[in-house]
C-alpha cells in the first residue's frame, strides 16, 4: 500500500524522522526560490520553523543538526533507572 502524499505550502514532505513527540522533515519544491525546506512538524500537519534551503544536502544538514539539539532536550531524555539493593528500601 503506498503511502499518502503529504504537502504543506506547495512542499511535498520527502524525508522526516521522529525524535520524542517532534517530527523533522524535509520538504521539496522545484519551482520555489528555495527548493527545500526543515521544518518541525506536530500532529502530522502543523509545520513550524521552517529552515529554506537551495540544496538537498544543506536541508538534511539543518535537519541533523536539529535532530542533535533535540536529543540534548531534557523531555527527550530517557530517565535514569532507579537504583536497587538495599539503598532503595532504606528511610
């Protein structure tokens, strides 16, 4: 089953991934003046702080670069697991 064209602002969504609850795509125009774009995407249709670019390549660096921050955000952040022995029943 093929998968449903997603466009924003005459931007088809060409490649994305997901970090936490943020989604980062990459948004392909031809007949822009910037071709590409990074955005930020909740809920699969709000698109957010989009990054134009002229190249593909400079869309994916910015998208890198944006999955990198992301992962230092403390909401994306896997939780230390709580030590056990007896430290943990001790009050």
């Amino acid at each position: 089953m093929e998968q449903e064209k997603r466009i924003n602002q005459g931007y088809e969504i060409i490649e994305g991934c997901t970090i936490g609850g943020t989604e980062l795509v990459i948004g392909h125009n031809p007949k822009a003046p910037n071709p590409y774009v990074c955005w930020y995407c909740k809920g699969g249709d709000n698109y957010y702080w989009g990054c134009y670019c002229n190249t593909l390549e400079a869309a994916r660096e910015k998208l890198n670069e944006r999955y990198q921050s992301e992962c230092e955000m403390p909401y994306n952040k896997t939780p230390a697991p709580k030590p056990k022995g007896r430290d943990a029943y001790e009050r």
